[in-house]
C-alpha cells in the first residue's frame, strides 16, 4: 500500500485544515440541501467554469426553483437567463424538458437513486452523485475533472476516466468522506492543485502526495 492511501486522513484533514477560499458557486451549493436546485445548477456547471456559472444560476434561480415553476417558461427566455454557461440553449431546453418529466412522471420530486437519475437525458453519473450528496444527503461520490485529476496524482488511484475513479475511489474511500470528498478536492484543485503549474511549493500534503515536486 502506498503512502499516500495509507495517510488518507491526514491528507484529507490537511487540506480542510489549510482553509483555502472557495468559490461563490460551491459555496451556494453547499447551502442547497434541495435536490432539485442541486440538479439544474448542476446542468449549468458542466463543462463551465464557476465564476461563470454562479451568475448565471442566480438568474435561473428567479425564475423558479420548483419543477413547475419552469413549466410556463420558454426555452429563448431561460436561455437567456443562462447566457454564457456552455451550450446555453441546449441546457435550457434539457431543464425544461426535466422539468416537465418531473412533474409528469415523479409527482414533481427528484428521484433519490443513481439509476433514476441518469434516465434523465443529459444526466450522467457526476450529475447525479452530486444531486444524491448534496440534495439528499446519501453517501456518493461526485467526480469531477478535479476530483479525477487528484486522486490520480496522490495515487490514490490509477484510472482513465471519472466513472473509473468513482468505482476506485468507493473501495478505497472511507464512507464518512463520500458526502464532502467533491467539495474538499474541489477547493483544493482550484486553488493549489491546478490542471496546469500545481503550486507544490504551498502544498499541505506534499509529504503524502507521490506527484509532489518541491
């Protein structure tokens, strides 16, 4: 077993610990404790940046936050509150449609199970873990670009897409880390542990981390 999966707690606590800033839009999803808000914001997340995501959430968060709310909406006029996340158009008219889906077929209550959520056209599992973890409070790990990208430089896995660390990350990963371990790594990688020039030199777990270079 190698280091860094031994000292997992350590590592863990150490970048909790080192109380790095977060980002406005994972601090509103942390707030949420709503399936459905966790759901659509999430939609607006993918393949975006979150200092733009969060404006553009506020904006759709006006316009509703039930599933019916969004029933009378029009696809032009949510696309337009959701101007510039990633393919604006095609997730106004996919919340929409979820939406409606919602109301009709679920009674207007998001579904607490991974294999519901992934029906949903557009849903994959990060979406859908995400939505169990912070909507409902059921262990699940969210992996994202930079849960994928640390857990790899740590070692703690050794895998080539995020489903494939998602199923890594559940046997290694002690359960009581499934709800936060996004957020944590999150933070993490947006601040320190960057896709590109990772700042090491501030790192608090270097001594764990088998990509550390002082």
């Amino acid at each position: 077993m190698n280091k860094s999966i031994k000292n997992i707690d350590k590592i863990i606590n150490g970048i909790k610990n080192a109380n790095l800033p977060q980002r406005d839009f994972v601090k509103m999803m942390e707030t949420f404790h709503d399936p459905f808000k966790v759901l659509i914001c999430c939609i607006l997340s993918l393949r975006t940046n979150d200092l733009t995501t969060y404006p553009c959430s506020l904006r759709m968060l006006e316009l509703g936050t039930k599933p019916e709310d969004f029933l009378n909406i029009d696809a032009e006029t949510l696309a337009n509150a959701i101007y510039p996340v990633g393919f604006y158009k095609n997730k106004a008219q996919q919340i929409l449609d979820i939406s409606r889906e919602l109301v009709e077929k679920y009674d207007s209550k998001v579904p607490d199970s991974i294999e519901e959520l992934v029906k949903f056209k557009g849903v994959g599992r990060k979406t859908a873990n995400l939505v169990l973890a912070k909507g409902f409070g059921i262990p699940a790990i969210c992996v994202d670009v930079h849960v994928h990208r640390i857990s790899n430089r740590l070692g703690w896995v050794k895998t080539k897409t995020p489903e494939e660390t998602e199923m890594a990350l559940r046997k290694l990963l002690p359960k009581k880390y499934w709800l936060d371990i996004n957020t944590i790594l999150v933070t993490f990688g947006q601040n320190l542990c960057r896709p590109t020039k990772p700042m090491c030199a501030k790192c608090p777990i270097g001594e764990y981390c088998r990509s550390f270079m002082p």
